[in-house]
C-alpha cells in the first residue's frame, strides 16, 4: 500500500485549543482569510432571512416529524431497550437524525429558543442511551441480531454515520455548549481512534464523511489523535482497500488512486466532495501544501468540465456519479442536493485559503440554483435529484406519500434514503457562515443580502457594519458602516463573474482609495472579481453597488454535446427556466425555440423572452432531410429554476434549441 508521510509539521501544531465560542461551520488555524462565523455574521431579512424562518418555522419539524413516525428516531431506543421491534430504515438513517441535530444546534446558536432546546437536548439523551460502554454507537449493527460491528465497511456507512454525529457535536460547541452531545462524540472520536488509529486496523469507509467531521472536531476540541485519525483515513484511500461489485468499481469509492494523485473528481460525487473537503481540512492543519494544491487542482477541473450552469454536479443516475468531461445531459442530470451542499462545502474552504473570489462565485451560483431548488416552497418537500430538462409532468406526491427518491417531476415530502432535506436544514441554519470573511486587518464580503456584520480585527478593534439587498432578485447593496476604527480600514465586496466591468459603485466621505470613483456620485468598477474600499471611515458612511441584472443568454462549451446549439437565460446570479405553464394553452416546452433576435427583456425576478414554436408531424420514423418549420412568434417569461414545479405539474427546460443555432 502507497502512503505519504511528508508533513512538515507536527499534527498538534495548529490545534492547541478548543473553541466554544458562536463559530461558524469551518474554523482554519491558518488562511489568507479568516472565517466570520454566527456570532458575527447575522442574516436580517431578504431571500436567505425567508429561508431560515421556513428552515426555523416548518422544515426542522417536518424532517422530526417523518423521522419519528417511521421509527428512524426509535432505533436508538430500540439499541437502548426502551423500545421493541427490529431496525427501521436502511442502514444509515442514524447519519439522518444527526444532521437535524446539527440543524437544530446551529439554529439554536442563531437564535435561542427554549422549545426547540427540550426537543434538541431529548433527542440526544435519546441518543447517549444508545451508545455502547466502549463509544461505539450505531442502531444497525453490532447488537442482538444484527451484524457485527465494521463488517461491511463498503456499505454498512457506519463511520459515515459517525461523522455525520462528530459534526452535529461541533455545531453544538461552536454556539457555546460543551454539554452531553460533544460528550457523547468525544467517547465515540476516542473509540474511532482506538479502532482504526495507527495501532488498530487499516481501514476506510466506502462513504467518506468521517475525515472531514474528525478534522473539525479536532479543530473545535483541541485533540490532535482525531485530526491524526482523519489524515490516516485521507492517506489510506486510494489503495484499493474496499470491495468492488459488478457496477461499482474502485474509482466510485474514491479508492483507484491516492487523494494527492488523482487529476479530477470522479466517482460518487457527494463521497468525492466530503473526502475532498477533509483533505483541505487536514492540508491546513498538518501544513501539508501538496495536499492542498492537489485537492484544488481536481476541484477547479471538475468545475470547468463536470459541473452544471447550476453549479450542479452528478450527470449519471447509476451510482450518483459525475460522468466524463463535459459529459453534462440536461434531461439526465442527477445534481442531487447533497452533492451541491458538499461541493459549497469545498469551496468555501479553498475561498479561505486562497481568498480567490471564484470560489465565492461557485458557492453563490451553487446555493442559489443547486441547493434552494430542493424545498418545496412551503417546506414541506424536497427534490432529492435536480434535472435541467423536465419532459413529463408527472403527478404531484401526496403529503405522507415516502418516495424511494425524487426522480420525479414533483418534490416529495420525504424518502426512504432522505440525505437531502436534513442536508437543506442544516445548511439553511448555518448559511449565515458563508457570507464574510477578515484577513484581520479588514472585512470582505463574499455573498449579498440582508445581514449584518460584527466583528473584532487585529489589535481588537470592532467593525460593524449592515448589508442591505434584496439580492439575487435586485442588484443594489447598500453597506452601511455602523462602528469603524479611527484607523484606515479595508472593506472587499466580490464583483460576481457575470459582473465584472459592468458593476457600479458610490461611496460616501473621502476617496474609494482603489478603483476611479472620487467619492461623489457613481463610477464603474474595474473589471477585477474583488473591489476594495480602504480609508478611515464613520458610522453612517456608506458603501453602494450596482449590479447589473439585465437577463442574458449563455452558451456551453462547443464539447457538451448535449446542449449544443441550445442556449438558456440567466439574470444575474439565477440560472431561468421554460416551464409548460407559462407557455399559450396546447404548446409545451418540448415544442419550442428561443429566437436569438428578440433580446431577454428584464421581468421583476425573471425574463421575458422571444419563442418560435417549432411543428413536426409525428411519423413512423423520427428522422428527415429537412428540420421542421418554424412557426409563429411569440413571447413567454423564464422565472427562477430554483422556483420551478411550485405551481403544480409542469414540464421545464432550462437549455432551449436556438432558432439557426
């Protein structure tokens, strides 16, 4: 077996303290930026301050409702002998009910409420009765009448289920409480260590997850074995240490080449995504550079060629793999959520090592489309995968219908493999921590909105400043300096791609210091992903930016082959779709073609573009000498894909042929 032991400093260097201060999903020792995390950054209102009170209000409940009604919350009882009857549920719903605590720990951490408090803190009790005197604790195996423990490493997802724990316990340190859940991964990280560390068996789980949770939870406790642990299972992969079957090969696990050897992502793409964001993870904290370059090197090739317009990713429905370069079906496209929240999860950590504003723009195009088109828009279903090209209406679910997964036209309420609607609330509850960054002498601004930012630089100075926007829908932020330093202090925003040499920004007070503006009135900013205003500010200057929001038409690359001579809409940051609903009565998205004269004109959250239906009878033999005629004109508004399917049944496209194209 091929291993790597160049690492230039030792495990502990960076880890000397826990941290149970209100924190953020990732906390680096070390980056070109500094991660703001709820403590410092809160949401106020707009898109995302909707989404977290639906997130808050009815997803967190539903997901607890489903999960106790079908049993996957009595399986530790079960474990524990309060309860009677067999396991419900595959075998991994364990990692289901850990990410809503994750959920509910980070929502408690934004905004303490005693309810959900006692329902938090019951569930976990639920959970330490169920968890063996030695820290091991999974409700599928190892007990009376189930298999042994780690007998099924490949399938079995039981460190996968252990990760999914360890992190609902950082979410419960990171907003200030070392109480029973820590505990309780604690015992299980120190059982882990005992069973798979350097003196215990060499093995990795066929879902990675466990290398990521190990990583963070080192960070937050200040335990170098566990950050030793997880570097082990990083560097053990690769090897070909886990089983194959006739359809899952080597490469699904991640398991063909070593993590620094491959040159792309590839398999199963939320397993890729997890392990890839441990890596970065463990490259930080053991100074391990090659590992780090290495990870962004896959990334940054697998978002030039295996991802969607949506920042999806995951074009094959077997095995949730990505496919080949630019092998990108709009109608066959997988992009499950979980893989969109994974694939934000590693940009976000390489926006803050590199501080490189294209990682920002990977986590805005992926969040917006990719991740906010899963909740229905009452909360109370979910898309599972997220095709681009929807040719059947199909038929709306039931609510207390349990879908096997959500291939359909329609969301559904829950799943019988239901990764994604807790994956959405625990995202939903700590977004917050992917909007702003210090680099300790300033703030940047990555993501816009409504929120507010309060924080301490270097020297222990505050700065606090409000974001105001009703971003993505409208492209004026206004940033208002509430508490400034008497020294000069830097203030980044992102000028996002589809932007940049467009955007506009006024000031008030004094010089912008970089950029042509003289402090009066509007000046267009240079075409650079990052503009900065530093200079000594007071409260109550502030800081405007014009984005430009009219919809345009984007092409793929010439070698998908898929969406050639298609073109689709977007506005801004949203990606637009075609849905049959918003076409004349008796034409439906199968039939029709954008015409490439009629520029998209701007329609509040959407556009309004020019169509031409395109006839042809429907023969015994679907191929002809000629293509078919076009036919009348017409108009007809794209909206917001994420928005797509909450009118009911529909058909959808987001690439439509191109008149001549």
């Amino acid at each position: 077996m091929r291993t790597h032991n160049a690492v230039n400093h030792p495990i502990s260097a960076h880890v000397t303290s826990a941290q149970t201060a209100l924190g953020g999903p990732v906390a680096p020792s070390r980056g070109a930026l500094r991660p703001l995390g709820l403590g410092d950054v809160t949401i106020t209102g707009g898109l995302w301050g909707r989404m977290q009170e639906l997130n808050a209000g009815v997803i967190i409940d539903h997901c607890l409702g489903w999960m106790e009604r079908i049993g996957w919350v009595a399986n530790f009882d079960r474990v524990a002998g309060t309860a009677s009857g067999g396991h419900a549920g595959i075998e991994f719903v364990d990692s289901e009910v850990y990410k809503l605590l994750e959920a509910m720990a980070w929502e408690l951490g934004r905004r303490p409420d005693a309810a959900l408090e006692v329902r938090f803190r019951g569930i976990v009790s639920r959970v330490a009765a169920a968890q063996d005197d030695d820290g091991y604790l999974h409700t599928s195996f190892g007990h009376a009448g189930q298999r042994a423990r780690y007998s099924n490493l490949e399938w079995g997802h039981e460190l996968y289920c252990h990760g999914h724990l360890i992190q609902a316990a950082v979410a419960r340190l990171r907003t200030g409480h070392d109480d029973e859940l820590p505990a309780i991964a604690r015992r299980l990280a120190d059982h882990l260590h005992a069973e798979f560390g350097p003196d215990g068996r060499t093995a990795v789980c066929g879902h990675p997850e466990i290398e990521v949770a190990l990583a963070e939870f080192a960070r937050a406790t200040g335990e170098p074995r566990y950050l030793e642990l997880a570097r082990l299972f990083v560097e053990r992969r690769g090897n070909g240490m886990l089983g194959t079957t006739l359809f899952h090969g080597h490469e699904y696990f991640q398991d063909d080449v070593p993590v620094r050897e491959a040159e792309v992502l590839r398999g199963h793409a939320v397993r890729a995504l997890y392990l890839s964001a441990g890596a970065v993870d463990i490259a930080v904290e053991t100074g391990d550079d090659e590992l780090l370059a290495a990870v962004e090197s896959q990334y940054l090739r697998t978002i030039a060629r295996r991802s969607y317009l949506t920042g999806g990713v995951g074009a094959h429905h077997q095995n949730e793999e990505f496919g080949d370069d630019f092998e990108l079906p709009a109608d066959r496209a997988y992009a499950e959520t979980c893989a969109a929240i994974a694939s934000v999860m590693l940009s976000w950590r390489l926006l803050v090592q590199t501080g490189d504003a294209r990682y920002a723009d990977q986590i805005e195009r992926t969040l917006l489309n990719a991740v906010l088109v899963s909740p229905r828009a009452d909360g109370r279903a979910f898309y599972y995968a997220n095709t681009l090209h929807q040719r059947t209406a199909g038929a709306a679910s039931t609510d207390d219908e349990l879908s096997e997964r959500a291939e359909a036209s329609m969301r559904a309420p829950w799943f019988e493999v239901s990764c994604c609607p807790t994956n959405v609330a625990r995202t939903l509850a700590s977004v917050a921590g992917y909007f702003a960054t210090t680099d300790g002498a300033g703030v940047q601004l990555h993501q816009y909105g409504s929120y507010a930012v309060d924080t301490t630089l270097d020297g222990g100075e505050r700065i606090a400043l409000r974001v105001e926007s009703d971003y993505p829908h409208d492209g004026a932020v206004r940033i208002v300096v509430r508490v400034a330093p008497t020294r000069p202090v830097p203030i980044s925003v992102r000028i996002p791609a589809w932007a940049r040499g467009r955007a506009e920004v006024a000031t008030s007070g004094a010089d912008t210091g970089t950029g042509t503006g003289t402090g009066s009135g509007w000046s267009t900013v240079p075409a650079d992903a990052v503009f900065t205003v530093e200079r000594s500010f007071s409260a109550g200057d502030v800081i405007e930016l014009r984005l430009p929001m009219e919809p345009r038409f984007s092409r793929a690359h010439p070698r998908i082959d898929a969406v050639r001579g298609q073109a689709a809409v977007e506005r801004g940051p949203l990606v637009l779709a075609l849905e049959d609903v918003d076409l004349p009565e008796g034409i439906d998205v199968e039939h029709v073609e954008l015409d490439p004269t009629f520029s998209p004109v701007d329609d509040l959250d959407g556009a309004i573009v020019g169509l031409r239906r395109r006839t042809a009878p429907e023969d015994e033999w679907p191929y002809a000498a000629a293509p078919a005629e076009l036919g009348e004109f017409f108009t007809a508004k794209v909206r917001p894909y994420k928005d797509w399917a909450n009118r009911g049944p529909s058909t959808m496209r987001v690439w439509m042929p191109v008149s001549g194209g």
